[in-house]
C-alpha cells in the first residue's frame, strides 16, 4: 500500500507542477516548473490567452471529497475536472477533501487517479457538497470515460493472453458487439465477422479494417491452392503490439463506399512516458486433440462392407479370412486407428519484447515478436515473426510527425483440410474414411511389416501417411506470407485552433504457396483430357501494393460550454494486385517437386488488378457542456470499380460519386436539473442517429465486357467472352437508423448499454440472368434489397468492492434478423449449391436458408413402407422399402422429387453473446470468459459423409445402428452401395441444432511487484481455454465459419475443431 501512495503522490506532483504551468490552478511550492522555461515566450502567450478566457466565465465553487468505495477512507490526489473543459481542474488533500471552481455551464465532473478507475460526477444543486465513490483500477470504467455519440465499443489491455491473433481476443471481449466466428483450429487462421447481420449477399459480409488509421485489405475475396485455408492478413499482427480495438457498428460514413458492413479500428502501442520501459511477454501452451468422430474399428467395418455390397458373390481381397498368402493377410487383417497418424498433441511458443521512451523531442515504441504453433493436424504449423516501429517527432515549434513501419513474415505448412468434393487429398478426412482393417506400411511376403508405407487401397484412397511425409519440404507444401508497411503523418499547427496533417502509407502485401501431390501413396489421376497424372506441382505467388494519401484539416474551438470540432479532407486509394499461378505433372520424383519444362498437363493463370478510389469528406461535431452531442458527416466517393454510367449519384466529369451522409445525436439526460433528484440512476444517455454508408466490393471487371484465354481439347488455345459488363454497375447502399441507451444505476455498481438497430441495404449485388445467345448465364446488377434488425445489450456489475477484494461480471447479449425484399428477374429464388446441401436465397426471408427433404423416421417394416406408396423421382421410379427414410411427401402426389423440398434449417441465431467474470484478491488475478449462441442450425457435411452408407468409407459408430431387419426401430437407415434410393440425400438428417455454450478461456494469475531501479514487477500466469462446450451438436466444434460470405454460414465441412490448451506465461516489466 506504501508503494500506491508514493506512486500517487509522484503522479500528482507531477500533474499539479503541469497544470500550474498552464492553467496556474494549483500552488504547489516546490514543484518542477521546467515546462514554462523550456516552452518559450509563444508558449506563455497561449498560456496567458487561455487564462484570460477562463476568467471571464462565471464560476461556480464546489466541495466535495473522495473516498474508496471499498473501505470509506479518503483517496489523496485524485484529479478532479470538469467534463468536457479539463481547463478547470483540481486535486484532492490527504482527507481526500477537494474544491474546484467550476464554469456555470458544467454539469458533470471527471475524476482520475493511477489506482483507481475513472469516475464521472453529476453537479447537485449550488453549495452541496458531493461524495464521489472510487472503485478499484480493477473494474472497468463503465461509461465515465467517454460519452458514446454514436454506437460503437472499444476493448484494450489484452495482456496477458495466449492468442496468436486479434480475432480470438475479440471474440471473447467484445461479445455481442459483433458476430466472431473461428474459421478452424488450425493456428492463426482467424475469424469472420459480421456486424449488424448481413449487408451484402454477394458484396461480402466482412467489415472494414482500419491499422493505426490505414485502411488494411484483408484479401477476404482470395483463395489458396490447399483446400480449407485462407490466407488470414490479422495473422501479420502481433496482440502483444495492439492498444485497443474499436467497433463501429454505426455512423461508418466517414469511410464512404467502404463502411457498410461495419469498421473495426485497430491502434498498436505507442510511447505513454518519456522514461524507458521495457517489457517481455513469454508463453508455452499445448494444445490437446479436438473432439474427433468415432469411427469403426476393424470387425465393425467388416460388418458394414458385407452389408454395403449387398448380393455380391465374389469375396473382396480385404474381406478374404481365408487366404493363405501371408503378404495378403498381413495387408488386410489390421485394425489401424488412422487417425493416430494424423493427429497429435500440439506445442505453441510466443515470445515478445516491447521497448518505449523518448525524450522532449521524440518518442518511440519498439517490439519484436516471434511465434511458433504446431497444429493438432500434423504438418500444419505455423510460424510469425514480427517487427514494429512507431514513434513521434517534434521538428519544430507547430510541426511534428508520426512515423509507423511494421514488418511480419508468416510462415505455414499445410496440407488440405476438411471435407471436398473429388479426388481426396485431405489427411483429415482420410484419417476418418480410410479402412481400418487397412495397413499403413507394406507387409513382406512372410507378413512381417517393412519400413515402406503402403500405396493407395483398393478402394482408390491415398495413404494420409504419404501426403503427410512425402509431402513435407520448403518447396512442397508451404505457404509464406509478408507484410510491410509504412506510413508517415506530418501534422502542422497552424495556430491554437487550425491543423493541417497528411497521412501517407505504404503498405506491401506479398504470398507465396508452394503445393504437392506426391506419386507414392496416391492414386494416378486424369482431368479433362489431360494425359494421366502421377504427381503434381503447383505453384503461386500473389502481390498487392496499397499506396493512400489522406491530407486533413482540423479547426476546433470553445466558446464557453460550446465546443465544435470540425475537419474535412481528401482520401486517396491505390491498389494493385498481381498473381502468377503454375500446375505441372509427373516431375522426375517425389523428392524433386520444382516445375520443370518436360513435366506434362501444364497450365498457367494468373490476374492482374489495379482499382483505385477517390473521396472528399467533411465532419463536424459539436457539444455543449458534454451534456448535448451533435455529429454531421458527409463523404463523396468515387472508385474506378463503378460503372460509367452508374445511377444514384453525383455525375463529375467521367466519374460517378456515391453520397454518403450521417447524422448523429446523443443526450446526457442525468445531467439535467430535472434529474438531480432521481434516485438511483447515476448516469443515464440517450443517442439516435442515421447514416448511410456503401460496399464497393465488387469485382473489379464487373462493369466491363472482356475476354479470356480458353483452351480447346488441351490443345487449341483461343480466346472466349468471359463476362458482359454492365455500365450501371454501383455499390451497395446500406441506410441504418440507430437508437441506443447506456446508464449506470446504484452508484455506479451495474452498467447497462442497450442498442437497436434497423438498416436497409439496396443496389445490393447479385447475378441477374443473361440471354442465352452470348454464351453466358448471368451479369452482375444492382437489383437485389435486403432489410436488417437487431439489438445488442450488454451489462457490467461490480458485485463486490471491498479492501482486498474486486468481483465483477459482465455479459451480453445480440440478436439480429435479415430478409431479402427484392432479387433480379422479378424477384426469382435464387439456389446455392455447397457440400451436398443447397442454400435459398427467397424474397421474404432470411439469408442462407438450407433447402432440402424433409423426413419421418425409417421405415421399420414392409407393411409400413407399402401403405405410403411412395416412388423415388417419378410415378415409375422405385418403391420405397422398409430401411429407407420416409421422406415428407409435402404436395402429396406419391413421389419423392425436387417438389418435396422445403426450408430445413436457419444458420442465423435467435441470439448469441458472451459473459464473463474477473476477481481479484491482493495480487491475484482469475478471468473467465464464455461465448454462446442459440437457435442457429448447422448443416453437418462431415457427418452426412461419415454417415451416408453408400459407398466402402468408413463410417461413423452410430451407423451400427442402421436398419438391418424386418421391425427394427431406428433412424439410420439402411445401407446400400451408390445409395440408389438416396437416403443420403440433403435432408434433415444432416441439420442439426448448433446451440452451444463455450468455456473459451479460464486464467488465472500472480503480480509480483518490485520497485527496484531495473524491474518494476513480474506477472506469472497460467490459463486454459476451450475447457468446455455444453451443445446437442455432433460436430467437433459448433463454432465455425467456412467463409465470409453469407451464404455459407452454419455449414461444417470437417475442418479441425478446437481443443483443449493448457498455456503458462510470464510477463517482465523493466
């Protein structure tokens, strides 16, 4: 307690002798007064001008005190100041007693000390003296900080944390805020994310991403040649090297035809301090095995092969008990557990070093990171190393700059993930599929097992051996990818009132992926003519270069309780993207994978894009005694990806201008007199607002007719119309009217936020048909409509303040609800294909619907099967049996056909969020954050595999269930080799309830305190995440997102789930 009092006695000095300088509020004899000596003559003119100005305000002086809301005791050197005007400022005594005069126009104070957390106050009538709670530095600070005039939220200080990316972070603090769904387990491959809902069908749903004010393309419309993977940008930023994260849900028209699907603004560190300060993150985590299907073993499978092949006379070699060829039996009499070749338990390393200091001229921030995480998958680890500079120069009196240059080189081995479509190439899913009576090494001729591994099975499935090892070289299978950026942002201070700044950045954006498909262990393979493949090598490589300009000027001023801020400026994007793309067969061997001259099947691609745009943009913002807000935006945009003659803008020259206009307002109503007798409410704001913001992610040939190189018979090349372009092509308009609450009730112990919302998205993008004579189906058009709302709360409680003891709880909650209004050709139902399933998209209602049959059961019995006499297809397809699924006959014409489909799922959750809870006792520390979601369905690709019965995979334990005999009850139906009557088909059996209730993470750790000369303290911490999940869902993990486009949500394709880790940390501070 010592060490508190002299740190906050230090921080008072400190800021007393800086706001005797000044303001000359305070008389502290013997304070450093070096400020004055060294600012010069212009700097005590300024001073002296800001003095003038307060003394002519009429004043007003209160009294009041401040005391711990734990124990009662005073609380010395707190710093007391007006909201809004820290002009008039002061600090409290030893008996924590204070005085401070205050302008007649104030209504509230802020109140801030080192150890505890910030306070906002409201002024009671003239001449009572006020009592003003403090609680721990360990509690949040509700809404004191900052009075939100728009609808956004802002998270920091994610040290200590054991994630290798931002998205894991903001999914378990920003719950429901936004939508974070993890793309897989595998390391750093991140999230998407939605806010609001959905804005967009074919525009992508992924909000914009601004880095210390750069806008940041985050590539989410390319691909990699590994199945199952992304290339995730986010995974080039260290968490260690970011300050805070910030939401914009509303009020994104600053950003003009980028802001409609949300911003989140990400600021990395910056110096706080002159004094040099370092500081060392360390971590080790292990990561246990995900939840895996159960599969068959040996004697179960055999069962199911005999029952697959149905009347089939002759005995397959891998059935054969009775073979006398030793080598044969050795082969097919195993019970191999495949997956233990395919998984394991996984080791992560994170190590991190931050350096900030400085001196009156410039500061600076330096960090150096670098990480390592194996996989649960084998040979998918994944590998950073960071670099980051950001710092402050003052050149002269009015002229500073910020100077910010990151570097990061990522690097990952991968093979393909999850379940596809075609030739299986996947480890995972072989692992689950594979026979296990199978070998993964060849056996001699005596049955004794070799060191060889064994080639492709019978039934044409690669050895998920081979594609492991054979696999495995820098110039095999490994993706690496670089990340440099620069930015510059000089800033002149024209006068007390006017700045002009310019940001300029650079940023370099470079990926190289490297693919093989060895010939041993794998099945040759043929495509579209092509001659026969044994092995296969391909190549990529990927470059985008982000050049912007953003010239600003800044006014501000203060008459009385009047501030008005207003700035405007001129934003200017270039990007260029570039990639080359090579694919060859059957190299020399599998220990020589580069792309030579003489291997066959070759084939070149590749893209070039340069798009650009162009905005002008104004704001302007004005309170009155941080009790009224009023904020005015307007941006005009224009971006080479619209159409010449697109509608529904401004009309320049040969450029269109979309017109993005915003509107916000925002009410303290406790800050009213009326209110000073209401009892128990502590703050209470009201805001509402409307703005309108676009989404130009379209492609960038959009809106032009071209060509492209085809070939003919893999022999002739040639070129084809590709696409007919549309002149009228614009972005997508989103237009959100908003309305939110946030209050503090019962002296400050419980903190509610509450905000609706409801957006209408037109001009939205979507395929419309083309007349058949050109060759091509559809063009890109504007005609599609969409409506959006929704709602979010979220609570924080301070459940117990006492002298050693914090206890608080927070928890949130989202809901949001999408229905499309209006598609091309007079509204047309449009039918999404994916994995098996189909996805509508129908005027009326939600994005993403899954569509499909829906069914009763299993026939049990002939009897039972008969008296439905239903045909599969038509009047004179086959009858179904006892074992088949009773299909719904939904217009009751006896078939089962295309007619019978219906809406068998909705991936869109009634409502999703998290809560969590922090206890801190003396120096300990114990978080534990959860994630949930409910009533979102989720169509089970992987399972609708390893349970189909139609072919020799292997197949899951529940299919020992199936119907076998005449009576039996069940819902698995009967198996059959090619599934003739289609009981695998895409129905109900494959959606499941994706409800779920996630442990995400439980930590707990030590501060160790030092005040020594060259260690200020040590945090030991320990944490386990993804501890539990409470679900009905069959799948490894309900928490999943296989694209960032909407249409795809609630789809689970067997990417690698999450499981259990365990880490340990220790924090240095120098």
């Amino acid at each position: 307690m010592k060490n508190k009092n002299l740190y906050s006695i230090c921080f008072c000095m400190a800021l007393a002798g800086s706001l005797q300088t000044v303001y000359g509020q305070v008389d502290a004899e013997g304070m450093i007064d070096s400020t004055l000596s060294a600012a010069g003559r212009e700097t005590d003119s300024l001073q002296i001008v800001v003095q003038r100005e307060m003394n002519k305000l009429p004043t007003v002086v209160y009294k009041g005190t401040l005391v711990d809301a734990a124990t009662g005791g005073p609380v010395q050197g707190g710093i007391i100041q007006v909201a809004g005007d820290e002009r008039f400022s002061s600090i409290s005594d030893e008996q924590g007693a204070f005085e401070i005069k205050v302008p007649l126009y104030a209504n509230q104070l802020l109140v801030r000390t080192p150890t505890y957390a910030l306070a906002r106050v409201h002024l009671v009538g003239k001449g009572k003296e006020l009592v003003v709670r403090m609680y721990s530095e360990y509690f949040s600070d509700g809404y004191a900080n900052e009075v939100r005039v728009t609808n956004k939220s802002s998270v920091g200080d994610f040290s200590p944390n054991s994630s290798l990316t931002i998205e894991d972070e903001m999914a378990k603090k920003l719950g429901a805020d936004l939508r974070v769904l993890l793309r897989s387990g595998n390391p750093a491959q991140g999230a998407n994310m939605f806010i609001g809902g959905y804005n967009s069908l074919n525009g992508g749903g992924q909000p914009l991403f601004v880095v210390d004010g750069v806008i940041l393309d985050t590539q989410n419309g390319r691909s990699l040649m590994h199945e199952g993977y992304v290339n995730n940008v986010l995974s080039a930023i260290s968490v260690n090297d970011i300050e805070k994260v910030t939401v914009l849900k509303n009020a994104t028209a600053l950003y003009g035809a980028k802001g409609a699907n949300g911003v989140v603004m990400i600021e990395t560190k910056r110096a706080k301090s002159m004094a040099t300060r370092i500081d060392v993150d360390i971590y080790g985590a292990v990561e246990l095995l995900p939840k895996l299907p159960s599969m068959m073993n040996a004697g179960q499978y055999r069962l199911y092969a005999t029952d697959v092949m149905g009347n089939v006379t002759e005995t397959p070699d891998f059935l054969d008990d009775f073979t006398t060829d030793k080598q044969k039996y050795a082969m097919y009499h195993n019970d191999t557990d495949w997956k233990d070749y395919i998984y394991h338990e996984a080791f992560t390393q994170n190590y991190g070093v931050n350096v900030q200091g400085g001196d009156d001229v410039a500061n600076y921030n330096l960090s150096i990171g670098y990480a390592n995480a194996q996989s649960t998958l084998k040979y998918n680890d994944f590998a950073r190393l960071n670099m980051r500079f950001n710092t402050d120069v003052k050149f002269m009196k009015n002229l500073d700059c910020s100077l910010d240059v990151a570097y990061s080189n990522t690097t990952r081995n991968l093979r393909d993930d999850g379940m596809g479509n075609g030739q299986v190439l996947s480890p995972g899913m072989l692992g689950l599929i594979k026979s296990p009576v199978l070998a993964a090494y060849n056996p001699d001729q005596y049955g004794r097992f070799t060191a060889s591994m064994a080639d492709y099975d019978c039934f044409n499935l690669s050895n998920p051996l081979s594609i492991l090892e054979n696999g495995d070289a820098s110039n095999k299978n490994r993706l690496e990818y670089t990340l440099f950026s620069l930015s510059a942002m000089p800033k002149w201070k024209i006068n007390r009132n006017l700045t002009l700044s310019e940001k300029v950045s650079y940023v370099l954006n470079n990926v190289t992926e490297r693919s093989f498909i060895p010939d041993e262990g794998v099945p040759t393979f043929t495509e579209s003519g092509d001659d026969m493949t044994a092995n296969r090598s391909r190549a990529y490589s990927s470059k985008q270069l982000s050049v912007a300009s953003d010239t600003r000027i800044d006014w501000s001023c203060r008459y009385g309780g009047h501030v008005i801020h207003l700035f405007g400026g001129f934003r200017y994007l270039s990007d260029s993207f570039n990639s080359d793309a090579i694919r060859a067969d059957n190299s020399a061997g599998d220990k020589l994978p580069n792309i030579t001259n003489e291997m066959k099947n070759r084939k070149v691609d590749g893209i070039i894009e340069e798009w650009k745009s162009t905005a002008v943009y104004v704001n302007a913002d004005w309170n009155y005694a941080d009790k009224y807000f009023l904020q005015g935006t307007l941006t005009a945009e224009t971006s080479t990806r619209f159409g010449k003659n697109a509608t529904g803008g401004m009309k320049l020259g040969d450029y269109v201008w979309g017109v993005f206009p915003s509107l916000q307002a925002a009410w303290v109503v406790s800050a009213e007199p009326f209110f000073q007798n209401v009892k128990g409410i502590d703050y209470l704001k009201l805001n509402v607002g409307i703005d309108q913001s676009g989404n130009d992610n379209i492609d960038c040939f959009a809106s032009r007719s071209y060509f492209a190189p085809s070939a003919f018979l893999n022999h002739t090349s040639g070129l084809a119309l590709a696409n007919i372009g549309n002149d009228k092509l614009k972005w997508e308009t989103v237009t959100r009217i908003s309305v939110g609450l946030d209050m503090s009730v019962w002296h400050d112990r419980l903190s509610l936020g509450f905000n609706y919302y409801k957006s209408y998205v037109n001009n939205m993008l979507a395929y419309k048909t083309l007349g058949g004579v050109s060759g091509l189906r559809n063009y890109w058009s504007n005609e599609g409509k969409m409506e959006n709302q929704g709602f979010d709360v979220a609570a924080v409680a301070k459940v117990m303040a006492l002298k050693d003891f914090s206890w608080e709880i927070s928890a949130s909650v989202g809901h949001y609800k999408n229905e499309v209004t209006a598609l091309p050709d007079n509204d047309k139902t449009i039918y999404t294909s994916v994995y098996g399933g189909e996805v509508m998209t129908k005027v009326g209602n939600p994005i993403g619907l899954f569509y499909g049959y829906k069914t009763q059961g299993v026939f049990a019995t002939s009897e039972e099967a008969a008296k439905t006499d239903l045909r599969n297809g038509s009047e004179n397809g086959s009858a179904f049996r006892a074992g088949d699924v009773h299909f719904s006959d939904l217009v009751a014409d006896g078939v089962i056909d295309n007619k019978d489909k219906d809406v068998i799922g909705n991936p869109n959750p009634d409502v999703f969020g998290n809560f969590g809870t922090s206890l801190h006792y003396k120096n300990w520390t114990l978080d534990a954050f959860f994630s949930y979601s409910l009533g979102n369905d989720i169509y089970n690709y992987q399972r609708a595999v390893l349970e189909s019965g139609n072919s020799y995979y292997n197949q899951t334990t529940a299919m020992l269930n199936r119907w076998t005999s005449e009576g039996q009850l069940t819902s698995i139906p009967r198996v059959e080799y090619g599934d003739r009557m289609g009981n695998a088909r895409f129905s109900d059996r494959w959606i499941e309830d994706g409800s779920y209730l996630k442990l995400k993470t439980l930590s707990l750790s030590y501060h160790f305190p030092f005040n020594l000369t060259f260690l200020q303290g040590i945090t030991v911490w320990g944490a386990a995440n993804n501890l539990f999940t409470c679900t009905k869902y069959l799948g490894s993990d309900p928490e999943l997102s296989i694209s960032g486009n909407p249409i795809y949500q609630g789809i689970d394709r067997g990417l690698l789930g999450h499981g259990r880790s365990f880490v340990l940390g220790v924090k240095i501070n120098l």
